[in-house]
C-alpha cells in the first residue's frame, strides 16, 4: 500500500512521524509532541509498552476516540471493548513493533451500548487507523501511537483490513 489514506488526518499523522526520523530511524517518543499536532490530538492515542510483545496501556486518547470507545486511558487495550475485532487490532500492534514499521486498519465495529443503564443498544461505525512504532534513545521501541478516524461505513465492507506501510528510506 502506498501511503494514500481515506482520511486527510491519517496523512498529516504519517507526515508527522515521517518528520521525526533521522537517518532512517524510528520516531522517538521523546521527541514526539502533541502539541506540534494538536488539530489531530482527538483521534491521537499513545500506547506504553508492557514486556515488549505483550500488553498495551492506553497513556494519553484523544476525546474523539473516546467517543467511538469510551473513555480507556490507563486501562489496558486487551481489557477494553473495541468490538469483535480486538484480537486483528493486537495483532498488528504486535507486527507493527515485531517488523519496526507503521501500520494501517480499517474495521466496521458494531458494539453494545447500555443506554441509562437499562436498555440495550447497538452502535456500528467504522473507523481507520494508522499505528506507528516510537523508540527510546537506545532505539528500543518503548511506545506506539496510533491515530483514529470515523469514516463512512461503506468503506469498511469487508468488516477488519490491515497492512503495513513502511516509510520511503
């Protein structure tokens, strides 16, 4: 896949990272600022790394992913309910740090929702998202960042796709 993505935000995140490397290295995530980004920073998550190829803690999610999945800063992304294809999105979390190379999902979720604590209901979007690996000074990835975007249900038919997009060197 070249980098051509649905969204405008979902580029301007690629640019972004792309501008942080140097000489061919990952982003650092000392040198990633939010603030720099801040028009993109509702659909911004970051991620910490726990035993590296294991669990993801959600530090820092934009208010607009909290309004697709609720509010899960701190909690752990295998404890959180992303819809039926949780599972595809760990899974390339874990081949974006395996193979050091960002990668783009798009899925159509359709959750469960407890209105007033009493009826249920079901809520179906579909998003995209770009994830891309952030190291520490000794190149060791130590976090990822990922950003999210609602976009048209027609455009995610096929219910969960993923692939990598590596930067040009």
């Amino acid at each position: 896949m070249s980098a051509q993505f649905i969204s405008h935000e979902l580029q301007k995140f690629w640019d972004f990272g792309r501008s942080l490397r140097s000489g061919g290295s990952l982003p650092r995530f000392a040198d990633f600022d939010l603030m720099e980004i801040h028009d993109l920073s509702p659909g911004v998550i970051i991620l910490d790394l726990h035993e590296p190829g294991g669990r993801f803690m959600n530090r820092f999610v934009g208010t607009g992913v909290v309004e697709l999945f609720g509010e899960t800063t701190g909690k752990f992304v295998d404890e959180v309910d992303l819809g039926e294809f949780k599972d595809q999105l760990i899974s390339v979390y874990r081949q974006t740090i395996a193979t050091r190379v960002p990668h783009w999902s798009l899925a159509q979720v359709v959750r469960t929702e407890r209105l007033a604590g009493v009826v249920d209901s079901l809520k179906k979007f579909s998003y995209e998202r770009l994830a891309y690996p952030l190291c520490d000074e000794n190149g060791d990835i130590s976090h990822l960042t990922a950003i999210v975007t609602s976009c048209p249900l027609e455009e995610a038919k096929q219910g969960f796709a993923s692939e990598a997009v590596p930067w040009p060197d």
